[in-house]
C-alpha cells in the first residue's frame, strides 16, 4: 500500500487498517497520549495526521533479542 492510499487526516478507522489494530485499540491509544491524536474543540472524534503515524511506527522498531542483551 503506498503513502498515497491514505487521505493527509485520517479517523481512527483508517488507522486501525493502516496499524492492523482494532479501532477500540487505537481510540484507547489516542485517548492515553501513546500515539499522536488529535480533536477539535468540542469534538469527539479523534484525527490522525497520516506522517505522524509513520513517523510512530518508525520509531518503535520491534527489538531483537541479541539487541535486549
């Protein structure tokens, strides 16, 4: 899938989809501040700039075991 699949502002759905993850995961993410989230005032929905989460991904690389040692 290339960057360009996916709109510069995403919704929690299309972050679920990007990440793999149940959309309840990502609420519960956005809402603890574990990933980067955003809402307008008043609003209830969370927003996702779609370089952000990249960027997210890119910085938790999954560790190896001859790293943790």
């Amino acid at each position: 899938m290339a960057d360009d699949d996916y709109p510069q502002i995403l919704d929690a759905a299309h972050v679920a989809e990007l990440l793999g993850m149940n959309v309840q995961m990502v609420r519960k993410y956005a809402r603890e501040g574990r990933i980067p989230a955003y809402r307008l005032p008043g609003g209830r929905t969370f927003k996702f700039f779609r370089d952000e989460i990249f960027e997210f991904l890119k910085a938790h690389p999954v560790e190896t075991e001859e790293s943790e040692a």
